[in-house]
C-alpha cells in the first residue's frame, strides 16, 4: 500500500470510531434518563473502574495501558457530561 491508501484506511476507521462513539453516546444517555427517573447517581465510580480494567485487560497493543486508559477516561467523562443533561 502506498500513503494514500494507507491514510484512506485510517479515514475510513475514524468513520467507524465515531459511528460507535456516537451508538455508545446514545446507550448513556438513555442511562442518564434511568439513573434520573430511579433517583440514581450520575456518577459511579465503581463502574468507571471496571469499564477500565476492562479494556486494558483486554488490550493486545501496540497501544500502552496508559494510552487506553488516558483515552477511555475522555470517553467515560464525555458521555458522563451528556447525562447530566
């Protein structure tokens, strides 16, 4: 593969990143809406912990702990934000 086909791989999986970022977005707002007509905390730090463990668990690289960890926590405070709307 030359550059070009090689960066129209990485566009077309940023494409999927976001489709599942959004679907993922969506689930936790519908979260929100539980957690707030059950008088539930938004925040559970207990199930941030083990949606971490878990996919550094299941990280088979090249990306480091740290990098998924680093990225999951922007994702988990993201869609944490759209619950508290």
């Amino acid at each position: 593969m030359d550059i070009n086909e090689l960066r129209k791989e990485i566009d077309r999986i940023d494409e999927q990143i976001l489709d599942l970022l959004s679907n993922r977005a969506n689930y936790a707002i519908q979260i929100g809406r539980f957690k707030t007509q059950n008088e539930i905390s938004i925040h559970s730090h207990e199930r941030e912990v083990q949606i971490l463990n878990n996919v550094i668990s299941k990280n088979a690289g090249p990306l480091t702990e740290n990098n998924i960890k680093s990225i999951f926590v922007q994702i988990i405070d993201a869609c944490r934000n759209l619950q508290l709307k």
